[in-house]
C-alpha cells in the first residue's frame, strides 16, 4: 500500500470538499459561520479504521474498495450516502 499517495489523494479530496471554508448555518436569530465536521481516517501497516469505524483489515474487499476510490480520486462511495455533500 503506497501510504504516501493516499494521503496525497486526501489531501486532494478535502480540498475539493471545501476543508477551510466555512458553512452558513441558520439560527433561530440570525445565522452564524461553522466548520464542517472532519471524519478521521486512520492508516495502520495492516489496516484502517474510519471515524468511529471498526478496524477494517486492507485484505477485507470494502477496505480496498475505500482506498481504490480515494487513489482513483473520488468520495469513498461507501460514504455517500451519509455525506451527499461530502465530509
């Protein structure tokens, strides 16, 4: 696993989701600016675990379908569902 262009290609992937811009939120009294919520992403040498995820193997088919998504440069799909707007 190249560890180096998976973080190169998250990087790239939090960029295009708009990391350090910031959301206008409607209040009852107005509106204020807010940061959208990180999702962590932690490699380990035999594994990854997502959020508040179970470790997930690299050999398991999701896992690999996660990374192959983040190298070929898109959303991990297996989060677009709760993230449409990406995270």
């Amino acid at each position: 696993i190249d560890f180096d262009l998976i973080l190169e290609k998250v990087k790239d992937l939090n960029v295009l989701a708009g990391e350090g811009i910031s959301q206008i939120e409607h209040t009852p009294g107005g509106a204020r600016l807010r940061q959208p919520e990180p999702l962590p992403l932690t490699l380990y040498q035999n594994g990854m675990v997502m959020g508040n995820g179970p470790f997930r193997p690299y050999e398991e088919p999701p896992a690999q379908q996660c990374l192959q998504d983040i190298v070929d440069g898109y959303f991990p799909s297996e989060l677009q569902l709760h993230y449409p707007d990406g995270v």
